[in-house]
C-alpha cells in the first residue's frame, strides 16, 4: 500500500486550481489523520480519506456515511491525497479535474483494528476506529470479492469497497440516509452554497482568477423572505414510561433540568416562546440578542442553568430568572421545526436532527455559546438511563428515528426517570406557629378540583423561602381545593390556596398509602398553567439490579459542598463508621442519603415525636453523647416540641429534618412512643429482649416467639425488629381516639404486667429485673421503654456500633433459626429497601388497649 502523489499531481493543474500540490510527508503529531470532504463535482459525493504511509489513502463514497451497520455505502479507491489536502476547502474552478464545491464534513484522527495495516490492505479489509466530531467508532473498507485480485499501484485501475459501520456504541440503528441532510463546514459552519458564494476565503491554497464552475443552488432550506419572526408551533410533548424502549429505531437524548423554549427567528429578530406560546422574550435578553443573528427557523430545545459541574440545576435556573441574571444560561436545541421557509415537521427524527446539528455548527462558528446541539444515543434505552442516573441526571428522553413532528402527547416520544420529577398543583401550605413555612399540599387537578398527593416538605432554602412565601400569599384562599379520599382537613396552621400555582418537584414515589415520597421542592413553573396538570406524577423508572449489593454506600462525588435533601453537609467526607474487611468507610454524605433513601421507612415512626439522638460527631471511635432538649444553634429543619420540660424537644418531621441530624453527626433515632404531635398520649408498646451473655440468638427468637403469644391472647396484633445489637424488639400499636387512648402509667403498667406473667411462668428463662447480676444466663424483658420520657431505638435507625447495623423491622416468618441481625446495616440498605416494608400495616393494627387491661387486672 505504498503510498505515491504522482497520480494526483498528473491530473491538476497548480496554476488554476486551489488545491494543494503537496507531497509526501512524515506522520502527523498526535495520531493518524482522518477526514471526509463533500465534494459538490458532477454529483455529489463523500471523499473519505484516511492517513497512511505519508499520505492521504483516498476513496469516493456514493452517498453519506451512515451510522446504521445495515447501510452499505460504495466506495470507489482513487488517487493518493497529500496530507495537505486535509485543510482544504473550497472551489475547484471548471475545466479543472474534479471541478466543484469543496467542504470540510469530518475531521478527526483514526487507529487500525489490527496491527498490520499493511497485511489488512492487501487482505481488503481495513477496520478503523474514527475519532471524527461526526463519526465515531468501528468502522470498516471492505474491498468486493471481484476486485480483489485486480492488479494494484500506478496507472492500474482502482478497486471498489464497502463503507461500512460496525456495531458498538455508536451505530444507530434506524439512521439510515440521515446524514445526508448535514450541509455545514465542521471547520468553519459554511454551507456548500457559501462556500460556492465565496463569503470567506479559502485558507489552503491561492485563489485564482479563473471563472468557476456553476455555483450549487441551496437545496435544503427553502430561502425566507420573513420580515418578522414565524409564528409559535405547538409542540410535541412526551409520554411517561416506566423503562426506556430496547428497540432498534430509537434515539436517547438526556432529559433536561430547565424550560421548554421554542425560538422563532426572522426578519433579524428572535422570539422566545414557552411551551404554550408565551413570549418569555424580555426574561432572557442576551439569548435573544444571539439568537435574532441566527438563520431564520423554529428550535425546539430547552434553556438550563449549569451547576459547577456543568450539569443542569433547575434551582439556579428559577434563581438567574429570579434575580434577573440570566446571562450564563445556556440553550440545548433538540429539534429543528422550521429552517427558512421550509416545513420540517412531516421530515424523519433523524433527518431533522441532522438538519439541526447543521444548523448549529453554521451558528457556532459566529460564536454564539449559549447554543449547543443535544446529541442522541444510540446504546440500549436501558444503558443510557442507568449511565444518566449515575450522574445525577434527571432521566432519558426516547425517541423515534423514522417518526415525525406531532403536537401534543405522542407515543414516538417517552420519558423514563432516575427519580420522580413532574408538576403538581399547590393548594395549600402548612406553618409553625401560624407564621414559619413549613411545606407545601399538593395535588393534581381532577374532576374540577385537585386531587390530593401529599406534602413537599423538603427543599426550601432562605432565598427559596424568601420569593415563595409572598406568591403563596398573593394566592390565599378561604376554603380547601382537594377533593376525595384522603383530602387534608382544615387546622390553624393549614393556609389555603387557589389552585393556580403549579411546582415542579422531586420525589421517590409513592407511599403505601398513595402519597407522595421524599418529595422535594425545585421551583415555581410560570410556564406551565396548572389546568394542564392532570396527569399523576410518575414514579422512577425501574433499574437493573446491581450485581453487587454489599457495598453498596455511594462515595461522595467530591469533596467539599454537598446538598442531600436540601441540607447542606460541612465535612460530607468525615468517617463516621469505619472501612470493614472489603466494605468502605462510611462517611457523614453517606448517612446523609441513607436517611433520604430510607425515610419512607422511618418517618412513620419518628415523625413529629420527640426524639432522642446519640450523636457522634467524630465517628463511632470518638465521643458520643445524647441530644434531646434544643440547643443553641439547633438546625431550622427540626421541630421543636414543648414536653413541659425546661427547654424543648426536638423532633423530625420530614426528611430534611432526618437529614439535618445526619449533618449534625446524629447516628441514632429513639424517638417517644407517643402520638405524633401529642407526647401525652402513648401509641405502642415496647418489649425490649435483652438476652444474658453466653445465650445464642435462637434463645431470643424463642423469647419473642413467647411474647408474640401473649400479647394475641390479650387481642394485640404484635411486630417484632431487630434493636442492631443482639436483641429483637416485640412492639404493639394501639388505638389512640378518645374512647381507646390510654394515660402513660396505664401504658406502663401493662407492659410490667404482661413482661411478670411471662416471668412467672418461665422464671428459668426469663428476668424482669434490671441488675446484670440477677440474670444468670436469662432473658431480661425491659418494660421500662413504656413510660412518659422513655425511648426505644426506632425501625430502620442506624446504630452507633462497629458493623453499622440497622434497628431492621422483620416479619414473623423471619424470625427462625438462622436469622442474622448483623445482615440488616448500612451497606446492604438499597437492597433492603426494595423489598416490600413487613411494618406497612403497624399502624393499621392498632387495637383498643383497654380491654387487655381489663384482662390483666389493671
């Protein structure tokens, strides 16, 4: 495959031509040279060239490459290129060989599959790997059978090939003709047509003063004669899946944090639409300002705000409109509508992007940096989606290659999500003390009224609370807007609201109960009227599981600021629990997001009660102490609650709270047993099994297996959970209404009842005395956890011991020989989680207390 010029050389003239007389050359810096030009001649066609032995390794493509692998391109080898010709372009004057528009289409580096590349020549089969802005990837010349024992070398006619695209990342099956439509210089954004005009000189070569070749008439945007910009096109909106298509045919582009903004541009001016037609020109001044230079068309795109990692914040998006500073947003055009006066809806996805990315390549090159072009992917649904969720994106967006331009819902576009993000409709917020925001009631419109979802009570900051509070009062209402099951009732710190203002929130789900989990708050949406919001918000889409699921404990993304919930963490790298065997550290952003993830779980446990918390700042090896009573400097996300005590209780109340205590070092929950919001009154009963040293955890199993029976006899439906040490909790609900709820002595009294019955009739097996020295290889049952004051670990809390284990609810087929309590920890939480909560239905089987006190004398 040696590499000659004299055949190119032969067949030009230097003295009339711009093209490069060049010559051979060592090899460039930086890797192998790859390039492709669109060569406007007789017909146009692909040069597609690739750097080898000192030159440019040449052959004429019939059409675009493709990166669908079932599209074959055929691709006549020609004459040896200098490496010079590499920067080439422009127009070849008529009379000339090869006369025509020359552009720039491609231009990258390349390596060889195979080592010997010149073994894979005289084999016919070239495999590559592009690193082109256009292409990218496997990609093979394949010489035909019939030309492969054709003679080889100057003056001998030159062999047919195949262009093909192999499979990997980066074919797209579907694509077809698509890249066809892309008619920009990737070097300077000029179309054939302007580089045919001259409106910039060729930089390779001389310019000549000879008459050129028939200039190429524009052929893909039909010429606009607009005098003002075109009017809004509804748009195509998506539809919610619960996983990303696995068919060939679709393109995934990442899901966006930020507006739906359609630009109009004509006439020189640019109009800025939001999604239902509304001119937000004047909020974005500088966009617009780029904007009315650009080509006239329609784009369909969205306009994000980029955190410091370059990843789109809806937060800083609400803050630079907020604040009127919206110079650094940035426009992501997804879709081409119209260019010039050409209608490109009724064109194919795929060629409408490639029309697109042409059209930003042209407008780039004039410097405007707030538009960038949304690339596709081609990978499975699934793929994308789980690579998304690893950097904290909001999800995928799949749509049809071959499908066209709809308004409104359509099937050929769907969403699926890493977490729950929609609108919902506020109709109410809740206050501390009549006056402090505390969170949003939400809902979605239903039957003229909204049905409801639950509270947001997660994800306002001072400035947040600052802007959102006078909007909710400029909404007051008299009476509630929810409607149906599960409606909100009226209370003093209940302010109602008009069902007009719409907010985009984050959320894991949905509760047992049909609410809303974790749900947070990320902005107001102007642009969106809340008649629109009819549509229930969609839980995330479902993962693959892991394969692993032992360690499973996120690391920190870097060190310094990081945000769970709301809650901002100082030190999020500190080692709260330490590495054990193969299983990492577990740091303070770790707890963090474990009390996220898990607060579905806990909450209904801990919720608005006060509550114990062993906190240990430096870890599990430094000092820990016991925090019940507010402190100076108590984080704002904590209840305060008056228990008749000297100073306040704190308490959770949301997962913001749970997470604040996180931050504060806070490694254990033992809330009161009490009613949420009301301490006087007790809602379950504790047996605490405490087993003597040298007993096995076979001997609890049956110790609660004992208890479990009492308590039925006596018509209470009892729970059991692991404590994270080596003991089980045995817990009952009970009813707390005004005709069933109990004084806390009663509640005292029953547990001390029931725990020397049990006693009485083993006192073998079990104690209920206190002293270690009195248990002699027994079972202490501890019915101290029943009175005003008293606590017990809550369900899922974490404890502040070596192993990191997890106060675990169990159901009772669990709870037999076998059982591992040190299975239940920090590092095997997302697996836990997944599975269904044997506590689901604790507070669904509370029974009346009073007749068992009856039973038992009291």
């Amino acid at each position: 495959m040696r590499g000659e010029l004299d055949t190119y050389q032969a067949k030009r003239r230097f003295g009339e031509t711009p093209e490069p007389k060049g010559r051979k050359a060592a090899r460039s810096k930086g890797g192998l040279r790859f390039l492709i030009q669109r060569h406007a001649a007789t017909r146009l066609h692909y040069d597609f060239r690739i750097e080898a032995d000192g030159v440019l390794k040449s052959w004429a493509v019939t059409k675009a490459p493709s990166r669908d692998t079932s599209v074959k391109r055929l691709a006549v080898e020609v004459e040896d290129h200098p490496l010079d010709y590499g920067s080439f372009e422009g127009t070849i004057p008529s009379g000339n060989y090869g006369a025509g528009t020359v552009q720039m289409w491609d231009v990258g580096t390349w390596e060889p599959q195979e080592p010997d590349l010149e073994a894979a020549w005289a084999k016919g089969q070239i495999k590559m790997i592009l690193h082109g802005e256009r292409l990218k990837g496997k990609w093979a010349l394949i010489r035909l059978k019939a030309d492969r024992d054709k003679p080889q070398g100057r003056g001998k006619q030159r062999n047919n090939w195949l262009l093909l695209k192999e499979k990997d990342e980066y074919a797209v099956a579907g694509e077809g003709d698509a890249l066809s439509e892309i008619d920009a210089s990737i070097t300077t954004g000029r179309s054939l047509a302007q580089i045919a005009d001259g409106e910039t000189q060729w930089t390779s070569s001389k310019p000549t003063g000879r008459k050129g070749p028939d200039k190429p008439k524009p052929t893909k945007a039909a010429a606009s004669t607009a005098t003002k910009p075109p009017p809004f096109v509804p748009i195509q909106l998506c539809k919610a899946v619960d996983h990303p298509p696995g068919a060939a045919g679709w393109a995934h582009e990442i899901k966006f944090d930020g507006y739906r903004i359609q630009i109009g541009v004509g006439g020189g001016k640019a109009v800025l639409r939001t999604r239902k037609g509304l001119d937000w020109t004047d909020r974005f001044p500088e966009l617009a300002s780029d904007a009315s230079g650009w080509p006239d068309a329609v784009i369909d795109g969205e306009l994000c705000a980029l955190d410091d990692d370059h990843m789109p914040d809806f937060s800083a998006l609400q803050a630079a409109i907020s604040d009127a500073d919206t110079d650094r947003l940035v426009y992501f055009a997804f879709d081409l509508l119209f260019e010039g006066g050409e209608d490109l809806r009724k064109l194919p996805l795929s060629h409408r992007k490639a029309r697109l990315q042409a059209y930003v390549d042209r407008v780039g090159k004039s410097g405007a940096a707030r538009l960038r072009y949304v690339e596709h992917f081609a990978s499975t649904g699934q793929a994308v989606l789980e690579s998304a969720c690893r950097m904290h994106l909001e999800g995928v967006i799949s749509k049809k290659l071959d499908a066209s331009y709809h308004a409104g819902r359509s099937t050929s576009w769907v969403k699926s999500k890493c977490r729950g993000r929609d609108e919902v409709v506020i109709g109410g917020w809740s206050s501390e003390g009549g006056t402090r925001f505390r969170s949003l009631l939400v809902g979605v419109r239903k039957d003229g009224g909204l049905r409801y979802l639950g509270r947001v009570g997660t994800g306002y900051g001072e400035a947040v609370t600052r802007t959102l509070v006078p909007a909710l009062k400029a909404e007051a209402a008299d009476k509630s807007p929810f409607s149906g099951p599960g409606a909100p009732k009226a209370a003093k710190d209940i302010h109602w609201l008009k069902p007009v203002l719409v907010a985009e929130i984050e959320h894991g789900g949905y509760t047992e109960a049909g609410s809303l989990r974790q749900a947070a708050f990320k902005g107001l949406r102007e642009d969106k009227p809340a008649a629109e919001v009819t549509q229930v918000p969609q839980p995330p889409a479902d993962m693959k599981p892991q394969k692993k699921t032992t360690t499973t404990v996120r690391p920190t993304s870097k060190p310094g600021k990081v945000t769970v919930a709301g809650v901002t963490l100082s030190s999020p790298d500190k080692v709260l629990w330490p590495a054990v065997g193969d299983r990492p550290a577990i740091t303070k952003a770790d707890l963090a997001r474990y009390y996220e993830a898990a607060a579905e779980r806990i909450l209904p446990h801990v919720a608005d009660r006060p509550t114990s918390i062993i906190r240990a700042p430096e870890g599990i090896g430094g000092e820990m102490f016991f925090q019940r009573h507010a402190m100076s400097g108590s984080n704002p996300r904590l209840k305060l609650i008056d228990v008749k005590a000297r100073t306040p209780y704190v308490a959770a109340v949301d997962v913001g709270g749970l997470v604040a205590i996180g931050q504060s070092g806070g490694l254990e929950l033992h809330p009161w047993g009490c009613k949420p919001g009301d301490p006087e009154t007790p809602e379950q009963i504790t047996f605490d099994l405490d087993p003597d040293e040298g007993l096995d955890f076979a001997d609890v199993i049956a110790a609660a297996k004992v208890v479990k029976a009492r308590l039925e006899g006596l018509g209470l439906t009892p729970f059991v959970k692991t404590t994270g040490g080596k003991g089980l909790h045995v817990v009952a609900p009970i009813k707390t209404d005004a005709r069933s709820r109990v004084t806390w002595d009663q509640n005292k009294a029953f547990a001390k009842a029931v725990s020397e019955a049990i006693r009485v009739d083993a006192p073998d097996r079990f104690t209920t005395t206190l002293a270690k020295k009195a248990r002699g290889g027994k079972i202490f049952i501890d019915y101290l956890r029943n009175g005003r004051m008293a606590t017990a670990v809550a369900p899922w809390s974490p404890r502040a011991r070596p192993g990191a284990g997890i106060a675990f609810p169990l159901s009772w087929d669990q709870v037999k020989p076998g059982l591992d309590p040190a299975a239940f920890n920090l590092w095997t939480y997302p697996a836990l989680l997944k599975k269904s909560d044997p506590w689901a239905d604790f507070r669904a089987s509370a029974a009346n207390l009073r007749p068992a006190l009856k039973k038992m004398g009291l």
